[in-house]
C-alpha cells in the first residue's frame, strides 16, 4: 500500500496543518476505488468505477482531513474544511457505507451540480451524502439511494461558529428507492437558524419507504421550501415540517407532490410564527391529507390551493388550524377532495378567537361528512365563507362561532351549488353574531333542510 505524507510545504503554509487519513490506492473492491491526491486549495480524491469516475475536493483556512479507506463512506472528510466541490460519478456498494460524509467546525459550503453520487442496493441503511456543520449552504448534484433503509440526503446544521443555518438548493434529481429521501435538521437551540430548501423544474425528489422531504427546527429560525420539482412519497409523506414554539414561520410553495400518507404536512409548534403553504401542482394525499397546516400562536394559518388538493383514503383535502390566537385563510381556485374517510372534505378551524376566512372556486368534493366545515371556537372570531363552484358533501356547508362572531356564507354564479347526502345544504349555528347567507346557486338537500339557521344568544 502506497501512502502520502503530508508536508506543509507542498501548500506553502505551515499553519494549515492539513491532516490527511492515509492512502493513496486502495485495495480493488466493488466501491468506487479513491485515491487521495493535494488540490490547488487543500485535499482530495480521485475516484474510479466502471460505471464512471469522479472526485470530490475539500479546502478551506484550517486543518483538513480526507480519508478514503473508513467504513462510513468511501470519501469522508473531517476537520475544519469550509466547502467541498464533486464531480463526475462516485458511488457505494457496501453495507452501512455512504458515499461522501463530511463533518465540520466551521461554516460549510457543498457544490454537488452536475456529479451523480450513488448508493447502490446492496449499500443498506447508509447516507449517500452526509453533511455535519454550524450553516450549510449546499447544490446538490444527483443523488440515489438504493439500499434498503438508506437515505439520499442528510444534512445537520449544528449551530457554534457561523451559524447561518442550512440553504439547499436541489439541482439534480434526489432519489431513495427504499427510505427516505431529504431530511434537514437545524438542533441549534439557542441560535437563529433559518432553513432554505428549494428545486428546480424538472429536479424530482422521491422516497420509495419514508417521507420525501423532512425539515426540523430546534431554534428560533423561519423555514422557506420552494418546490418547483415534483416531490413524490411511495411510502410515506411528501413533505413534513416541524418546529419548537420559538420558531419563526413556515413557507411552503410546491408543484406536483404524491404521496401514501399526507401531500404537505406542517404542523407548527410556533407562538408567533403563521404557516403558509401554496400548491402550484396537483397535491395528493393517500391515508393522510392532502394538505395540513397547523399552528399554535398568533401567526396566520394560509392556504392557497392554486393546482388542486385531495386525499384518497384519508382525511380532508385540506386541514387549516390555528391552535392560538391566530386566524386561517383558504383561498385559491383548485380543485379539493376529501378522503374516503374524512370528517370534512375542506376543515377550517380556530380554537382561540381567530377569524375564518374561505374563498376561492374550484369543485370541493370527496367522502366528507361536510363539504366545508369552519368553526371559530375560543372567542368571538367571524367566519366568512365566498365560494364559486360546487360543494358536496353530508352536508354541504356547515359553518359556526360563538360569541359575538358573525358568520357569512356567499356563493358566487349560477354554477355554485350546493349539494348534501345525508343533512342539511348549509348550516350554521351563531351565538351573539349576526349571520348573513346570500346564495347565487341552487342548494340540493338530501335528508335535510337546504338552509338551516340558528343563534343560540339572547
């Protein structure tokens, strides 16, 4: 076995001390065979396989390590390197073995774009690229995993030294055939950690077992996902996000998202923060929702259905609730479908005094006991409900608020009917608030009145 030994020299800067782990060529195996080499700007590895070669380089201002012999990946790297560059092709095949990992103390940059990283099937509960550091900003390149349990793209931002949190850009299609595909974690407590993810058009992300995309924040840092690749869960969520409840808010912009269990799942621990999800490609939803989005604060809770939501076995088409003392809005002209089990098709709820506001047009259909539900609960929030299209449901329109909160429900055009199956077309129950009802479209009621209303106030 051949082996390098560091001089500083070579680098012209005593004060590196670029730690290099071993190795110039390793034995032949079915991994990618690596051989560590110096770059302009610190170490590396060359990489080759017969399904194509490639390299991958670490810099930056400290100590650096690279090793291409551990059993955690075929290249990792250590220390204190601030950016990593690949290209071409590297990939894994052994158990338990990523592709590239990389752990650091300092404020980290990832340029992945054009190289394809891989973990074959027989890489088993392994990472394809781990990235370990205080603020990552990241372009991914391609990045498959095959192997059961295996996960494509995992990235920590831990807070310490330039904390800045974590912006990735996904540039390439992201693939886990039998886990899941993006996770991103922000664990620094005390810091202000914002995460960023955004895709591309035509760059998928896509989980075979597991969710999609995974986001959690531990601090007090805002979370933005712009989506313009289709995001695709065979087993599992499209896309799901948590929070602590001194996080700032949630933005979610997607196109199209399939999934098993729930489309977008967002259910913010937030006391100040609101949630925003916007869906610009058909969203759907198997046993979950197509589309929940909960907060516990002041914030708004809003949705805007612009490409059409549903759920095929599962819950509403879309679930809006504000835990605090926020207000919900739905708006948007796509389609919604509740699930074959749902207690509402579309669900609107606050529990603190938050208005409700729902408009748009578009057909709100599905298994629903309701077309549309909204309750104001908590306080004296009004719910104002300005629909075009039809509704159906057990019954149709069922709205409600206590206190002093008004209650107003208005359909737009002669199209916009109405339609129960087992209950009342439009019901809605107030207490000291007044209630208006004005009504374009015809209202269909099986097994009830077509308009029920009633004040329970003095």
């Amino acid at each position: 076995m051949n082996r390098y030994t560091y001089r500083r020299r070579l680098l012209g800067s005593a004060a590196l001390g670029l730690g290099l782990a071993m190795v110039a060529t390793q034995p032949a195996r079915a991994d990618s065979t690596c051989a560590t080499v110096f770059t302009a700007g610190g170490l590396g590895g060359d990489c080759t396989n017969p399904n194509g070669n490639g390299h991958a380089e670490i810099s930056g201002p400290l100590s650096l390590g690279v090793s291409v012999l551990s059993p955690q990946a075929v290249i990792v790297f250590s220390l204190s390197g601030a950016s990593v560059l690949t290209t071409g092709y590297v990939e894994s095949t052994t158990a338990g073995k990523g592709v590239i990992s990389l752990t650091t103390d300092q404020a980290f940059s990832y340029v992945g774009t054009g190289s394809t990283l891989v973990g074959q099937a027989t890489a088993t509960n392994a990472t394809t690229l781990n990235l370990v550091a205080p603020s990552i900003t990241l372009n991914s390149g391609t990045l498959t995993a095959l192997g059961d349990g295996s996960t494509a793209l995992s990235v920590t931002a831990n807070g310490g030294a330039g904390s800045g949190g974590i912006n990735a850009t996904i540039n390439g299609d992201i693939l886990s055939a039998a886990g899941p595909a993006v996770v991103l974690n922000s664990t620094a407590v005390a810091g202000t950690q914002n995460v960023v993810l955004t895709s591309t058009a035509g760059n998928d992300i896509t989980s075979g077992a597991g969710t999609a995309v995974t986001i959690s924040t531990a601090g007090s840092g805002s979370v933005n996902v712009n989506l313009a690749g289709a995001v695709t869960a065979t087993s599992g969520i499209g896309v799901l996000i948590t929070n602590t409840a001194s996080s700032a808010g949630v933005s979610v912009t997607t196109g199209a998202v399939t999934a098993s269990d729930s489309g977008i799942d967002v259910q913010s621990q937030s006391t100040a923060g609101g949630v925003t999800i916007v869906t610009n490609g058909a969203v759907a939803g198997g046993t979950g929702f197509g589309v929940l989005a909960t907060t516990a604060g002041s914030g708004l809770v809003h949705v805007t259905n612009n490409g059409g939501v549903s759920s095929s076995t599962g819950g509403p088409g879309i679930s809006a609730v504000n835990f605090g003392s926020g207000s919900v809005l739905v708006d948007g002209n796509g389609a919604i479908t509740g699930g074959s089990v749902a207690g509402s098709n579309l669900f609107a709820r606050t529990t603190g005094g938050g208005n409700i506001t729902i408009t748009g047009n578009g057909v709100i259909s599905g298994g629903g006991s309701n077309g549309i539900l909204a309750s104001a609960t908590g306080g004296n929030g009004n719910v104002s409900i300005t629909r075009g299209g039809t509704v159906s449901g057990e019954i149709g329109i069922n709205a409600s608020a206590l206190g002093t909160g008004t209650i107003g429900v208005t359909t737009i055009g002669a199209g916009s009917t109405i339609t129960s199956t087992a209950g009342d077309g439009v019901q809605t129950t107030a207490v000291d608030g007044l209630t208006t009802i004005n009504l374009a479209g015809a209202v269909n009621a099986t097994g009830g009145d077509g308009i029920d209303a009633s004040a329970t106030g003095t």
